[in-house]
C-alpha cells in the first residue's frame, strides 16, 4: 500500500522541466550548522559561471515565500540534496521530515543525501546504519559521506 503524501508535500516547489538554455538549479536543504553553505561554496568555485549552475539553500521545508513579497512562480529545481550532520542529534528526524516532503519525481535520479562531519567520528550522534535505515525502506538514494566546514 503507496502511503499518503504528505500534508505539505512539495518542498515548496514543483518540479518543472527546465528549459535547455536555463543553468542547472541546485538545492541543498539542511539544518544550519549542517556544512550546507560550505558546501555551496565549493560547489560554486568549481563551477563558478551562474549561467551554468544556480545553487539554492535553505533550512526550512516547505519553501515558502514572504506574504509581503510579490509572488513568484514556483522554484525550478533539477537537483536537491539533503544535507545531513552526522554530528547532530536531530540530523535524523530532519531527514525524515525532508523525505516526507520530497516530490515524488525525485526519488528516482534528482535527489541524495550528503553526510557531513564524517569525520568526527567520536562526535556522531547516531551510527551510520540508522541513517542508512532511514532511507532503505524508501528508495535506493545516494548517500555521500565528506568531511565538512561549519
């Protein structure tokens, strides 16, 4: 039995597809504290032309927009990962809570998990096969392990 979506399913964005001249859309969803904006960082200097790759952030899901602003259409995103602080006691009902959100859609090739501070190994809150069970019963997800800058 398919369970129900989420109340607030989305991510807060609607997977669009992308036009062929647009840059490549990325967004990384963490905690703060979790490596996420370092690792924009490195991203962004490897490929540092924006008409290439856009690089998003945010801590919060779903993404919503200021009342006071003037709405925009929906954020197209081609790629999310899901940035996970093995150090972090609530690292693992986050990612639970991002994976109930996430759009269906991309489940299957637009989506994956990096694990940051692999490796402050005395200082993981949670072994890595809870993380890895986390996921198992949902779909065969990419996990990357780093080592990151706060």
């Amino acid at each position: 039995m398919t369970p129900a979506p989420h109340p607030k399913a989305g991510f807060g964005l609607f997977p669009t597809p992308a036009s062929p001249t647009a840059p490549w859309q990325l967004l990384l969803i963490g905690a703060q504290g979790s490596g996420k904006q370092s690792l924009a960082k490195q991203l962004a200097q490897i490929i540092p032309r924006t008409d290439q790759l856009v690089i998003h952030t945010t801590s919060e899901l779903p993404i919503s927009q200021s009342p006071s602003v003037q709405p925009k259409p929906p954020l197209h995103v081609d790629y999310a990962v899901l940035v996970v602080n093995l150090t972090d006691s609530q690292a693992l009902a986050n990612l639970e809570t991002y994976m109930d959100l996430a759009p269906p859609e991309y489940f299957i090739g637009r989506l994956c998990i990096v694990a940051t501070f692999f490796d402050r190994k005395m200082e993981h809150a949670f072994d890595l096969v809870e993380l890895e069970a986390v996921i198992e019963n949902i779909c065969d997800i990419p996990i990357f392990y780093l080592n990151a800058k706060k």
